[in-house]
C-alpha cells in the first residue's frame, strides 16, 4: 500500500475501514465462488460455498 493510501484510510472513521474491509472480503467471497463455478459446473451450490469457506479461511474451515 502506498502512502497516499495510508493516508486517506488514516482519515476515515473507523466504521468506514471495517465497511472498506468487509466489501473487499465479500467481493474476493464473489469472485471465488464465480470461478470455481466455471471450473467444476458440476458441483452443487452447497459445494461451491464449503470449499469458498475452506480456501478463505485458510483451510480452517
């Protein structure tokens, strides 16, 4: 991350840096979810969502 936006997050209300976290958590959510429907069209929804869950916790899931 660059200074300039170091900076404008330093400036924002701490309830605006946890929305900013929590969009960029939902949107990587999407987006892996998307592409690991197109990798595997034969999983089922249930399946696409536990191994979502598994890869963005890191396998703690």
């Amino acid at each position: 991350m660059d200074d300039a936006m170091v900076e404008v997050l330093r400036r924002k209300e701490p309830w605006e840096r946890i929305a900013i976290g929590f969009d960029m958590w939902s949107s990587a959510w999407d987006m892996l979810a998307s592409l690991l429907s197109g990798l595997h069209p034969e999983w089922s929804e249930e399946q696409v969502r536990r191994e979502v869950a598994r890869r963005m916790s890191h396998g703690a899931v």
